[in-house]
C-alpha cells in the first residue's frame, strides 16, 4: 500500500527536496517531491479552512493502470483497480474517480459533476433520473442496464440527476 505521510512545512518550500538539494536542476519529480508538495497541499488547505485536516491516505492503482473520470474503482488488496460487476473481489465498489490518473481522486457519495461521461458509460451525458450500475463486461464502466446473468454482481453506483450529475450512492453487491 503507497501511503504518503507528509512532514508538515514549517516555511515555503524552496524547491529542494532530500533528493534534489538544487532547485534549478530539471528533473523528474520523485516520491521526496511529492511528499513535500502533498505536505504544501494539507498546510494550504488547513489555512483555508481553519481546521487541521488528518487521516488522509493517499492509494496508487495496481500496475500500471490509469483511470479516467467518471470511471468506478475498487480495492484490491491494499491497491486501487477500476471495478467490475464479474466477480466478488471487484463489485465492491469504493467510488467514483473526478481525477483520475495513477493516484485518482475519488469520491464515496455525493453529487459528481462531469462535462463528459464516455469514459465511463459510453456516452457524453447521463439520463436523468436514470440509476446507474457497475458494469459486469466493462472495468472501470457504468451502466443503465442491471446486470441479469448468474455469478454476476448487482452493485447500484447512484442516479442521474441531470446530464451531467450523477448523486453517487454506492449500494453493497447483491451476486445474482
């Protein structure tokens, strides 16, 4: 499991890191540079907000998977994989990506606003009012059709609200 514990600044970053003592030698960043930018993040976030904020844990996907938002993913292990209604182990679904990429940002429940759906349902927009399932032939895919064939997962994802919202209301996986 890649958990990042930041070390909290205490003053401005100046660009060094443990692994990169000259700020103006460009390179990749590496997981020194993350650590301190995540840490810049929390301190900034902290002083928007007033409140300190903790128990953030930050996952990264299983081999080189990418997500894409809009896109449902699940636990395996102590790793993050795009969801798929098929089996036991990937129909629990832990959420839905807005960001994705190598470590996604996802949410548990809530309203999702996306300008674009394809990534995940193959269209643009969402129908409104529809309720949306985890996919059982497509990882990672959202669909209006609840899966009906024997070993597969109900898993319910959430509704439309519009076009573009989809009020996440992750349901556990009911196996047909």
């Amino acid at each position: 499991m890649s958990i990042q514990k930041p070390n909290f600044p205490t003053e401005v970053w100046d660009g060094t890191s443990e692994s990169r003592d000259n700020r103006l030698i460009d390179r990749s960043p590496d997981y020194f540079d993350w650590d301190q930018l995540v840490a810049e993040l929390i301190a900034t976030q902290q002083a928007i907000v007033g409140i300190p904020v903790s128990g953030q844990t930050t996952y990264s996907l299983a081999s080189s998977q990418m997500t894409l938002a809009g896109q449902a993913i699940c636990f395996s292990g102590s790793q993050l994989i795009l969801a798929k209604a098929d089996a036991s182990e990937t129909s629990y679904v832990a959420g839905v990506v807005f960001m994705g990429g190598m470590i996604p940002a996802y949410i548990t429940s809530g309203k999702l606003l996306l300008p674009d759906w394809m990534n995940s349902t193959g269209a643009s927009t969402l129908t409104p009012g529809a309720i949306y399932y985890l996919h059982p032939n497509a990882a990672g895919r959202l669909t209006t059709l609840p899966p009906t064939t024997e070993g597969q997962y109900l898993t319910k994802v959430g509704q439309a609200q519009s076009e573009t919202v989809l009020d996440v209301n992750i349901a556990p996986p009911i196996r047909l």
